[in-house]
C-alpha cells in the first residue's frame, strides 16, 4: 500500500508541476512520519523515499537513534516540521538537517548557539503565520524581515526559505491566497537582496494547489501513511 501511495503522489506532484511550468525535479516529498512506527519507516526506505518530517524532537530522536546504523549510508534526511521549544533546540541541531519551524529571534538565536556548539551549519526555514488562528504557530508578516536581518548574522544558521501551514478548509481552494502570499514574501525578499530557495508549503489535502504556487517542499504525512490514529 506504501508503494502504491508513493507513486500515486509523485505522479500528482509531477503533474501539478507540469500544469503550472514548473520542474516535477523542484519540489521535494518531505515524508511525514509522525506517529509512524519504525518499521513503516524503514519500508519506506527501502522503497526509495529519503526525507522525513516528524514534528516531535523527543518521538523523532527514538526513531533516528534507531534507524541510523542501519541507513548510515543512505542519504537521509531527518525535517523538523513541528514547534519546537528553546530548551529542545540542542537535540534538535543533533538530530536534523532543516528545522522548518524557526518563528523568532530568540529561538533562532538559541539554535545558532547550540549549532556553534557542535560545529554545525544548521539549515533552517523561517514558519510564517498568515492567519489570525490563535492556534497556530509562526511568526507574523509583519516581524518577518527583522527576523530575516537577524538570521543573516548568526554564523551558524543557514537560511533557505519560508514555511508555512493554513488554516483547514474542505474547500481546498481556499489555501491558495495563503500559498500564494507566502511565494510573495520571498520575492519581497529578494528584492530586498535575501535569496530564500525553499517554500515548504503543502500537506496531503492541499499539496496540489500549493505546488502550483511555488512549493518547492510538501509535507505529506496521510496520503502516504494513512489515518494517523489520535
Ligand atoms: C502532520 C503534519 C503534516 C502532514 O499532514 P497530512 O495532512 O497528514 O499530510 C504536514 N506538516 C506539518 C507541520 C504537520 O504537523
């Protein structure tokens, strides 16, 4: 069922790319495997994928520590796509290789510090809030470019792009204007001289729409998996 998962999505990828006259080669499957077990993961290997989101540090760290003598040649990669907490950045900068949840000054700051501890360039995106929904996380537009500024001069910090997660429609039409605002954000910072390659933007509802609008990474966890038990 993975496999046939898999490739049902990579040809809805490629075709949502070539719709829109984009490279299928640009937009990345970040597999999500919050809440799925070891094993499932490895399958998941086995069948080809290479990088995961899980959104936890201390779920994620078991599954790594497990996987990784056995992968240590493959090359995979490990997303952070959750919240993640100040007092957790120093096992995160161990366990990832892009952090996509970066939404202020402080918590950029604090993973720079633990990432200069260990010697680490660590890759990070910067999660933009584009709903008023007091539940979600990120930082505001209008914060967004003091944060970039900072970001550009802490040494052990890499930034390569902008993620972000609207609110849930049925209708899935209605995440494009928040798709596309976060594809405007970067050209604004291009203008402004700040060259963010990756908009992590799209989940298994809504990643078709998303990649028409410029995501370069989709995040998706139940169209491979399916239903995560709660
Ligand atoms: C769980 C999760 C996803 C994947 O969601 P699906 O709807 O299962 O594809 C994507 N991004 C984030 C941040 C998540 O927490």
């Amino acid at each position: 069922m993975l496999l046939e998962n898999t490739s049902k999505i990579l040809k809805r990828i490629s075709h949502a790319a070539m719709r829109s006259g984009r490279n299928p080669e640009d937009v990345k499957l970040i597999a999500v495997t919050k809440t799925v077990d070891p094993a499932t993961i490895k399958e998941a290997i086995n069948i080809g994928l290479r990088i995961f989101g899980e959104n936890r540090v201390q779920e994620a760290r078991k599954k790594i520590e497990e996987l990784r003598p056995e992968f240590a040649n493959s090359k995979i990669e490990w997303h952070l796509i959750g919240t993640l907490q100040r007092n957790k950045a120093k096992y995160a900068v161990h366990l990832f290789d892009l952090i996509h949840t970066i939404d202020s000054i402080e918590l950029a700051e604090e993973v720079n510090k633990q990432a200069e501890k260990i010697n680490k360039q660590q890759r990070v995106l910067i999660q933009v809030k584009l709903s008023s929904e007091i539940t979600k996380h990120g930082i505001l537009e209008e914060q967004l470019f003091a944060l970039i500024e900072r970001i550009k001069k802490l040494e052990n910090l890499k930034l390569e792009g902008l993620m972000t997660m609207p609110p849930l429609f049925d209708d899935k039409e209605k995440t494009r204007p928040f798709f596309r605002r976060l594809r405007e954000l970067r050209e604004e910072a291009q203008k402004r001289g700040v060259i963010l390659q990756e908009l992590s933007m799209g989940m298994s509802n809504d990643f078709e729409v998303a990649i028409e609008e410029g995501s370069t990474m989709v995040r998706i966890g139940t169209a491979l998996f399916g239903e995560r038990a709660l």
